[in-house]
C-alpha cells in the first residue's frame, strides 16, 4: 500500500467548456496524460489524494463524466476541496451521490481523517488571506473567511489526532490543503501557528499553475510546504514516502 497525492486535475470530461488546454502547450492533452501516468505508478491497493480542483463541474450532477473516470483509475481516492470545486455540497449528499453512481473508490477529505499505511491524512481547503494574491468578485471579508478556515484546518487536524492512538500512535500526521500557507513573499501567519501547534512537519498544497522553475518544496518555522499541483508534477501521481 502507498500513497500519492496528486492536485488540481481540472477535469473536464464534461463538456463545461473549460479545458486547460487554454492555458498553453503545457497543458495539451492533460487528461489522457494523467490517466498514462496515474496507471503507471499506481495500484489497486494505493491511495491517491486530489487536494482540490478537482474538476471544472458546476453541479454535482455535472461531475459524473469526471468521477467515473477517476473511479475506473486504480487506487482509491481522497478529494479535497479547490476554489473552483464549484460542484461541492455536504459530506451526506456526496457520499449517497458516490454510492448512487458506484464510485466506491471515491471519498471526502475535508474537516476528517484517514490512517493510510503509516500516516494520518487530514485536510480542508485553506485561504489566501492578503487580498493582492486572489481574484475575487465584490467585497471579500478576508478575516472573516480566514478565521473559518482556520477552524476547519483544526477540526481537520483534531480528526487525526483522534485516529493517532494505539498501533497509529507513531504515524505521521500529513495535512493537505488546496492553498499555499506560504509562497514567495505571502506567509499566512495563522496557518503556520496552528500546524506548529499539531507538531506538523510536512503539509502538501496545490492551486499554483504555469509556475516554471519554481521550488517544490518551502521550508518555513520547521515545516515542510510541498507544491503538488498536476501540472508541476507533470500530470503524475508523487509517491509520499
């Protein structure tokens, strides 16, 4: 059993319109080279994470092209939410919309946690919090959204402390986020505070696009920050060892 996180897929199996192939020769042909490099890595017993983006759909209804390209992937998978997981609804409805379509592979990860081999995932999606860093529509109350943010990040990590006991109690607490808590000159103060809280020492982020030559890793107050967006990984599932 291993496991992999891959971020911001963009699905678009159907039809929205919005293929990322707009945005240059890196992204031509995505999908088709996700699925090569996803099957060349990955087997029916891993675990595969997708923190966020996960798929252009507007409505849950819209992502059943999507999922049912990810459920006939090998692995299991973990979805995390993005800015533009539009198609996102309550754990109860995603869940009964999972077992409605057979997408038994297919689970959430926001405000929970998963034992996965030898670690504990948990994760939740994570803010911007300096207004020049998002492109947002009308009045955005930043401390507002932050500040809730917050909360899930440690309902998130709260989960996985509760799950690191008895023959977990030495695993590796690894959060997940969409944003970055950190790049370049942007440190999100509030998020590295609670992550040193919880002793953590790596967490995984995507969102970042068309980055060329940028780190794959930050270190920043003892942890890790790794980029793991699809198109930095060159659409392959990275191994977390």
């Amino acid at each position: 059993m291993s496991l992999f996180v891959l971020s911001d897929t963009h699905l678009a199996l159907h039809d929205s319109g919005k293929s990322m192939e707009v945005f240059g020769a890196r992204w031509q042909n995505y999908i088709a080279r996700i699925e090569k490099n996803w099957r060349a890595v990955v087997s029916p017993e891993d675990t595969v994470i997708i923190a966020g983006d996960v798929s252009w759909a507007m409505t849950l209804e819209e992502t059943q092209k999507d999922f049912s390209f990810l459920q006939a992937l090998p692995g299991t998978k973990l979805l995390g939410k993005g800015n533009h997981d539009f198609w996102w609804n309550t754990a109860s409805k995603m869940n009964r919309y999972f077992a409605e379509h057979d997408f038994t592979s297919l689970r959430i990860l926001y405000n929970n946690a998963y034992v996965i081999d030898q670690f504990i995932v948990c994760g939740t999606r994570g803010w911007f919090i300096d207004p020049s860093l998002q492109k947002t529509v009308g009045t955005v109350d930043y401390d507002k959204i932050v500040n809730r943010e917050l909360i899930r990040l440690r309902m998130s990590l709260d989960a996985a402390c509760t799950l690191k006991t008895g023959e977990h109690e030495k695993n590796e607490i690894l959060p997940f986020l969409h944003f970055p808590p950190v790049w370049g000159d942007f440190r999100c103060n509030e998020f590295i505070t609670l992550l040193n809280e919880y002793g953590i020492k790596r967490c995984f982020f995507g969102h970042i696009h068309t980055a060329l030559g940028v780190p794959s890793r930050i270190q920043e107050s003892g942890i890790q920050f790794i980029l793991t967006a699809a198109d930095h990984l060159d659409f392959t599932p990275l191994p977390i060892f």
